[in-house]
C-alpha cells in the first residue's frame, strides 16, 4: 500500500518540469512521494520526498501511468441491465462485459469535457474504480483485491450515437476527455468495504444516479480473476467496476450532457469528480 511514513494517503498526480509526480494530500497541501514510474515500479509504498506544496500551486493530472490500461466494466449493475435491456436489446452479460479505455482520454476533477460535433450530448456514468498495485497474472477471487493498490471514482462519459452504430464500444467510449477520474486515489487500507460504497450522479445538482457497490453483477474480484487468465495486469492499470441505474439515455426523452450542463460523480469515502460540459468550439 502507499504509505507516508507508515500512514496511508490519499494520492494525487502532478507535473513539474515535465515528469509526472504523486504526492499525498492533506488540508490542501500536497506532499511528494515520488516520481509516477517509481511509485508504480514499488507497488505505491514510499516515503514523503519533500515539503508540502499548496495543491493550488501544481498542475494536476491522473495519478496514473500514461501506460495504464483502463478496463471497463459494462452492465454490471441488475437496474442497468434491464435499461441496456429497453434500450439496445443488450441481454445481462454471463461474465464481465469487458471494454478497454485509453489512458489518454483520463482527466481531473474540475476538467471542462467537450461535447463531439456529431453527439447530442454525453452520457453519464458514476462508477468505482480500482488501481493496480503490482502484476497479476491468474488470481483466484480469494486473493484477488490483495493486488488493488486503492480505490477512486470514475465518470464514464459516454457518446451514445458512436457507441450504438456498431456492436463495438471503443470510440463511443473514449471521446476526448471523457474519463474523469478521481478526485484522489484512496489506497485500501482507508476503505473499510469497497463493496459497500454509495455511488451517486448530480446533474446540475439534481441526483440522477443513486445506488450502491453491493449491488454489482460480477464483483471486482471476479473481475480480476476473469481479466487474469488472458492478460497480465500491470501496477497502474484500472479497472472501472460498471454504472447502476439512471444514465440519461434511460430517461424518456433521453436526457443528455450539454454545453452549460455540470456533472458531479461521487463515491462514498473518495470523494466528488465536478465536470463541466463545454463546446468542442470553446476547447
């Protein structure tokens, strides 16, 4: 796990000179750990590395390797499955509904997302997210989450007319900036049950989304465990656990992100990811 002097932290990611750095983050100051490659090299345990900098002072980026492979998890929650269901004619997936996500489209909290030019607006998707500590190649589901470093929250903003044009998710699903992540690492020493946390979407303040991890399909150990026997996870790859129940294509009509819109995804012991919807002309 990470530690800071034997303490777990709640991490953050920044740039400085042009090398990405974590740091641990405390009343708004940002204590440095280590450069990314070395933290992810040594399973996250390290040592403070210097004095604490006012977050304010550094240029936040995902506390993440820009190698780091996203793995997405569709319909995993039973209220998404019966939408995907009405919606696409997409049946509960037997296993985990693996998608991949490009680390490039990962951003922080507060990041303006724009909308692409032949979208009517983006889809939201609240999800908990997990971080790898260290390769796993064939977990077993007994010792599975032993290899989650921490745990965060995710947005899986979603393009919902390039990912129904054909049965293949990829673009749909990694338009520009539409992976917000965050708004810190919690390593896993700090969550006291990841199967017990309350997920939550706010659209313009308004909750769309309201649910809770306990009510996954497939959990995060099964997950691995089904990941594990056909490609080796690396320290820093996430995985994003799937959405519950009232994405905006759910709604009739379909409601979905616009210029001007905010979107807020928070999960219970990490914290809230803020987005504001912008123009593609206003990048």
């Amino acid at each position: 796990m990470a530690t800071e002097k034997g303490k777990a932290v709640r991490v953050v990611g920044y740039l400085q000179d042009g090398v990405r750095y974590v740091g641990s983050l405390s009343n708004d100051k940002v204590t440095p750990l280590a450069t990314m490659e070395a933290f992810y090299r040594h399973g996250g345990v390290t040592e403070k590395a210097g004095a604490p900098i006012p977050v304010s002072d550094l240029e936040l980026v995902p506390f993440v390797p820009e190698t780091a492979r996203i793995f997405c998890v569709g319909i995993n929650y039973k209220a998404h499955a019966t939408e995907a269901k009405d919606i696409g004619g997409i049946d509960e997936p037997k296993f985990p509904m693996i998608f991949g996500r490009f680390a490039s489209t990962l951003v922080t909290d507060g990041t303006p997302v724009p909308v692409p030019p032949n979208e009517d607006g983006l889809d939201w998707e609240v999800e908990l997210a997990a971080v790898i500590k260290d390769d796993v190649w064939e977990a077993t589901e007994e010792n599975a989450v032993d290899h989650v470093l921490g745990y965060t929250a995710f947005n899986d903003l979603s393009a919902r007319r390039k990912q129904s044009d054909t049965i293949q998710f990829t673009l749909g699903k990694n338009a520009d900036r539409s992976g917000p992540i965050g708004p810190v690492l919690v390593t896993a020493d700090e969550v006291e049950d990841p199967t017990n946390l309350r997920v939550m979407t706010r659209v313009n303040g308004e909750t769309v989304q309201d649910s809770n991890t306990s009510l996954l399909i497939h959990s995060l150990a099964k997950i691995i465990t089904y990941i594990t026997d056909t490609v080796t996870l690396r320290a820093g790859d996430v995985i994003a656990t799937g959405t519950p129940g009232g994405v905006g294509m759910s709604f009739t009509p379909p409601r979905l992100l616009g210029p001007g819109d905010v979107v807020e995804v928070e999960v219970e012991a990490i914290g809230t990811i803020r987005t504001p919807i912008i123009s593609r002309a206003d990048l």
